[in-house]
C-alpha cells in the first residue's frame, strides 16, 4: 500500500491523500479512481494536468428492490470507464486491487464491524488500528505473487519495492519496551 488516508471521502481529506500518493511516485503511473469528484481536483492538483494516466470507473447500480435488508448493497448493473486526463489504458481501468485491500483491511480489523464492541469510536485509535494493518500488510505478509516473482524467496511488498531485506516479525512492529 503506497498511501492511505483515514477520514470521509472529502476534499479535506482527497487533497492530501493525493498529495501524499503522487510524492511517493518517482514514474508516471496510470491512475484510475471511482467516479468521486473529490478526485478530479485532487488528482490535477497532486499530479499536474497531463502528468498521469487517469481514468475514473463509475459503477451503475440498481435501485433496491422492495424489501430488501437494510444494510444489502444496490446491484451494480455494469460500470463506465472514463479517460480523465493522459494515455491510460482502458483494460487497466479498474478499482479492484483498491476494493479487494480495503476488504482484507476489513477482515483483519474487527474495528471496521459496526454494532460490536471493537469498532472504533475515537478517529485516532482508528487511525493506529489503520496504521499497524498496513506495516504488517506491507513489511510482515509474503505476498504469493511477490514470492514467485523472487524464485520462491518469501516476499513482501516492502521488501520488493527495496525498503528493506527481510521479511519483518511482528515483533518488529513494536517499541522495544514492550517486547
């Protein structure tokens, strides 16, 4: 995980999410976002028009069906992709990798299940919860892609993109004291 923000989906928050995203990119990236205009901004701002490859995917949903649960998705009826600004690729358009890290971040972290005793109630405690996910994420989980693209060499993703040299033990993750 590049960058992450913990927050609503406001421009307060969108302007330094991208912000933060683009200073860590050395190469020009393909980009590609849900249909939130927070981003159309925020992107231009972060990046500079015509910088990035960006394309936005704007799912169609359905209405609810009559009786329906309370907390049941819409239907997604198909999705639209839109080139924004630059060359992306439009096969490369998709918000996948995002959606299916922001479900394993779910997952892992009972502080995202509404109605139990562990959900977050104070923003920060929320944002340590966020934070420790994606050390463990990025520094202690051997991704199976990155483990066979190394010759079957355990493999993080912060070890691949050279942050470090070993995979890192939990252990690692905390001060010193509480060892």
């Amino acid at each position: 995980m590049i960058a992450y923000r913990v927050g609503c989906r406001t421009v307060e928050t969108g302007l330094p999410f991208m912000q933060d995203l683009a200073d860590r990119l050395v190469n020009r990236v393909h980009l590609s976002t849900d249909g939130h205009g927070v981003y159309l901004r925020a992107v231009e701002r972060a990046f500079g028009w015509g910088k990035v490859d960006y394309a936005m995917m704007i799912k169609i949903y359905g209405r609810s069906s009559e009786g329906q649960r309370r907390y049941s998705p819409p239907v997604c009826l198909g999705a639209d992709k839109r080139r924004v600004m630059g060359n992306p690729n439009p096969e490369d358009t998709c918000t996948s990798h995002v959606e299916r890290s922001n479900l394993t971040l779910r997952m892992h972290s009972r502080r995202f299940t509404r109605l139990t005793n562990a959900f977050s109630k104070k923003v920060e405690r929320h944002e340590y919860a966020v934070a420790l996910h994606f050390m463990y994420h990025n520094f202690c989980k051997p991704h199976m892609t990155l483990t066979r693209e190394a010759g079957g060499i355990k493999t993080t993703p912060a070890k691949a993109a050279g942050l470090t040299d070993r995979v890192w033990k939990i252990e690692d993750l905390l001060p010193p004291d509480l060892i």
